[in-house]
C-alpha cells in the first residue's frame, strides 16, 4: 500500500515550467527552421539567375554539310565534336577553325 496521504497533490510548477521550456524551444527551432529554408530557396533561385561565368559566342560557322554533335569550352577556345568524326579546334568568335583533328579507331 501507499502511505502518501490522499490529500496531498504533487507539485506541478516544474511540470508547467518544463512544458512552457519546451514550448519556446519548439517554437524557435520551427522558426529557425522555416528561416532557413527560405534563405536557402532565396540563394538557390538568385544563383539560377545569374549569367554563366563562361560565355559561348552566338553564332558558330561549321563547315558545309557538317553537324555539332557536342562542344566544350576551354580557355579561349571551343572544341566541337562533329558527325563526321572530326574534332574542330576553334576560336571564341565561333568562326575561326585552329585545328582540324580527325578521330580514328583506337589499336
């Protein structure tokens, strides 16, 4: 048997205290939280908007007949993969040609 008098109520000012804690402590994290993936979305969209730091030029002039089947740009110069097997070397004006490299099969 329990010899704790009926009569006597256990203290709840710890309880409430403890409770209103974390209360504030979920309210803060929640708004933390809702904060940060606004600042995130925010940076994501602004980097989205900005212009690449490696511009192609408008327009590039391919020999007759030929196709761009890829193309990357190094530093001051654009390598374009064609359908002909030809890798074509080219300025960043998109005009002139370099080199002309054609592709053979390996040994």
């Amino acid at each position: 048997m329990d010899n704790t008098p009926q009569d006597e109520t256990p203290d709840t000012g710890a309880i409430d205290g403890t409770v209103r804690f974390l209360k504030i402590l979920v309210t803060t994290l929640t708004a933390t939280t809702i904060i940060g993936l606004i600042v995130l979305i925010t940076v994501i969209v602004m980097r989205f908007q900005q212009e690449s730091a490696l511009p192609l030029p408008e327009n590039i002039t391919l020999p007759e007949g030929v196709t761009a089947t890829a193309v990357t740009r190094g530093a001051g110069w654009l390598a374009i993969v064609t359908n002909d097997d030809r890798i074509l070397i080219m300025g960043l004006d998109g005009e002139t040609v370099y080199q002309d490299i054609a592709i053979t099969p390996g040994r």
